[in-house]
C-alpha cells in the first residue's frame, strides 16, 4: 500500500478517549480516509454527530434501546443505523481496511475477533482482548493474516524498538509505568483514597477504567499479560520500571547490551498516528518532545506492597490459562464499585485476588479455547466478584 492510497476506516468505540484521538487524526486530511463504521456504547446523540461530521457509512450502538434516537439523528443522512451486540460484530465485519478496536472492556473482544478474522489491519487498544483471550487472539490472526498493530503506548513502543534488531537478540523488555498519582502516597493515605483522587492522573488523560487501574498499577499488570501474548514473550524476559515523566514509552534490551527506547511527548496521538500510517509515518503537527524542557528523567522500582495489583496480574500470567481472564473481569467489577463508592481503593487488588482464589478453586481457570468461553469465564468471573463482594463493600455507618 502507498503512503497516499485512500483508506478505508472502522472505529470501534468512537465516542471514547481513543475514538477520539483517531478521529481527530483522521479528520486533519479528509481525502485520504473513507470511514466504513463507527461504534458506540450508548451515547446515540454523539455518535450520530461524530457519524455527519466523518461522512461514516454505518454508526451502531451497542445498547438496542438507542436504536430510535440513533435513527432519528442520522434522518435525512444517508448513513445507515443499527444497534445490538450482532450489530456491533457486523460493524468489525465491514470491509475496512483498518479498524480501530478502542471498545473499553470485555465487551471488544467479539467485535474485535471478528475484525481479525476477516484478516484486517488492526490497531488494537483494547488490551483485555490479549488479556482474556490472548493466546487465541494470536492463532486467529497468525491463521486470517490479520496484522495486529498495538496503540498502548508501552506496546507500541516495544513494537517500534523491537525492528532495532532480531528476535533471538532480545534479552528482555522493560514497560514504563508512570507510576499514577498515588506514587509517592503511604498505604495508609492509599487505603483511604477517593475515586475523585484516583482519577487524576498525572500525565494522561484516558477513559475512567483505564486512569483506575494506572491509579492501582493494575493497568501495568494487564500490560505485561499484553505484552506476554503480543510478542510472544516469556514472563521472565517482561520487566517493569516506574518512571514518572511518561518519555520513555517504553524499552528492549538485546543481548548485546544495547537497550533502544522510543520517546515521545505523553499524547495518545502519537501511537495511533503510527499506527494508521503503517509502515509508513504520518506528517502532523504533532506535540513535540522538548527534552531540555523536561529536564530529568527518573526510574523507580515498582512497590508491590502498596500497589498489589501489579503483582496478582504477574502471578495470572505465569499461571496462565484464563487465570488473566479471572484477573480482568474481577477488576472490571471492583473498578466500577471503587467509582460507585461502595469498596475502597485497596479492596480492588483484594477482591481481584480472592475472586482468583475462588475461581481456583472451582476449576475454572483453563485456557479459554473460543471466545466464547472467554466471555463464560468473564461472566463467571463477575459472579464470583459480585458473590464476594459483601465482604468488602464499605459499611454503612
Ligand atoms: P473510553 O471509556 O473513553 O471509551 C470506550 C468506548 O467504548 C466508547 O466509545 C464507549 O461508547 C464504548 N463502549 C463502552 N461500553 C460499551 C459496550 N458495552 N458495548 C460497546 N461499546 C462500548 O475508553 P478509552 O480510554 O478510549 O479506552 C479504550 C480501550 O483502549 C481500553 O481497552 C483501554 O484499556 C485502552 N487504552 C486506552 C488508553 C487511553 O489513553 N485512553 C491508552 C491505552 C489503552
Ligand atoms: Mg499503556
């Protein structure tokens, strides 16, 4: 493919955090992209409005009962509505060259799966779909020809420092973790923080679930099992390094002593821009990286004392099986209650790890071997969460 042929393009999640960064790229040069498909959750009103204002070709809504109000603004459009689950799967199956799969949760992997198996390019934020299925994921892609390009900026770093030199020459790589607001916080202020704190992260702005689970290193956690699938790593060749001004996105060792980084200003931009013009670059305004401006970098080992998440999602990894599957769905529980109020900050990591305990113990962690029997691992999972989760919901006083 030429640098300058149109592309055509499919968003999943385009209403979200990453939805919009792609879109905003796209829009900067409207004769090089066709959208095909933009996807939502719920919001028909946005989506519609983001549908006009690309010329997309189909807009679907996840939830059925925004089907009305998804039609009614799209009236007189041209652009087709639809909306369901089935939907959303049928969106990923519409030929686009490229797809975006930016759905936040559990919830993508079907779409994304479907996008995969039609052997698209497919740029892939949706780290729970490594997470819960990851070693699937990977057959079907290898099987469909299916291109995987990875938009967290820690894996799209590993990608860009990975054609540095050959596969047997890599010694390790090492994720950069920003480290979250609570880095230098005491367990017991950790213990007490609110979901307004845990929200406010330092260098990234992202959707609520994902500046959750970097509050609690979680998302680093769920990281490492991304990274563990993605290249093919072993758990031991994957390392973790806090490093507080988010530069270094992330970095290979080779066997020869060589370490090749990719930096870059803390904008998610950056990575999806690398991705929609792959292999070749995008010529944007970009935010540049000012290095004198930044002055110092630092590094910190990760403390797994007080961000215990960190070290449940390593455990999941070598135990592997769908014990990650476990992980992801006992967090998406526990992330939602945090932000409800009903748990506190420390009783994530806690419920994640007794769910894990109690999934053990019903035999439930084999390799999921179908997506559906990631998303049955996933439901019960959450069962197994919600089930346990008198145990810790904060006591009315
Ligand atoms: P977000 O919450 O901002 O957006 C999520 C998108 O998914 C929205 O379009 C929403 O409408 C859609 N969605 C939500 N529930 C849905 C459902 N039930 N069915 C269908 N669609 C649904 O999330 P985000 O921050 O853009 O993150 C998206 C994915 O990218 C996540 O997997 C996240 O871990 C990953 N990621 C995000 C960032 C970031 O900077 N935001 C960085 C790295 C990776
Ligand atoms: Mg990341």
């Amino acid at each position: 493919l030429s640098a300058d042929a149109e592309r055509s393009i499919t968003v999943l999640g385009a209403t979200g955090s990453i939805g919009s960064s792609t879109l905003d790229l796209i829009k900067r040069e409207p004769g090089r992209y066709r959208v095909q498909a933009i996807t939502a959750g719920r919001n028909a009103g946005q989506l519609a409005q983001i549908a006009r204002a690309v010329g997309a070709r189909v807009a679907v809504v996840a939830d059925a009962d925004a089907y009305r109000d998804l039609k009614d603004a799209l009236s007189g459009s041209g652009i087709e509505a639809a909306a369901g689950a089935d939907a959303l799967v049928e969106a990923a199956e519409q030929p686009a060259d490229w797809v975006m799969a930016a759905i936040a949760g559990a919830v993508g992997l079907r779409p994304t799966l479907a996008a995969i198996e039609r052997g698209a390019t497919v740029a892939l934020a949706n780290k729970e779909c490594m997470v819960c299925a990851g070693a699937l994921f990977m057959r079907r892609a290898a099987t469909s020809g299916a291109t995987v390009l990875p938009v967290d900026s820690e894996h799209n770093a590993i990608f860009q420092a990975l054609t540095a030199g050959p596969r047997e020459g890599v010694r390790r790589v090492i994720l950069t973790a920003s480290g979250g607001p609570f880095r230098t916080w005491s367990l017991e202020a950790i213990r007490a923080a609110t979901p307004q704190q845990a929200l406010k992260h330092p260098n990234w702005s992202m959707g609520q679930k994902v500046t959750i689970d970097s509050a609690s290193l979680m998302n680093k956690g769920l990281e490492l099992i991304e990274a563990h699938h993605l290249f093919t790593l072993p758990p031991s060749e994957i390392d973790v390094l806090v490093h507080p001004q988010s530069v270094i996105h992330s970095m290979v060792e080779y066997t020869d002593g060589s370490v090749v980084a990719q930096l870059g200003a803390p904008d998610m931009r950056i990575p999806i821009a690398h991705c929609l013009a792959w292999p070749h670059r995008l010529d944007w305004p970009a935010p540049r990286l000012d290095l004198a401006k930044v002055r110092e970098l630092t590094f910190e080992e990760p403390d797994l004392v007080r961000f215990p998440a960190l070290g449940l999602a390593r455990w999941a990894m070598e135990r592997g099986g769908a014990a990650p599957t476990v992980l992801n769905a006992a967090d998406e529980v526990a992330v939602a209650e945090f932000i409800a109020g009903r748990i506190a900050f420390l009783d994530i990591p806690a419920l994640v790890e007794a769910t894990l305990g109690a999934a053990e113990k019903r035999g439930l962690l084999a390799e999921p071997t179908t997506v559906e029997m990631a998303l049955a691992i996933d439901h019960d999972a959450r069962s197994l969460a919600r089930d346990l989760l008198p145990e810790f919901a904060v006591k009315a006083s």
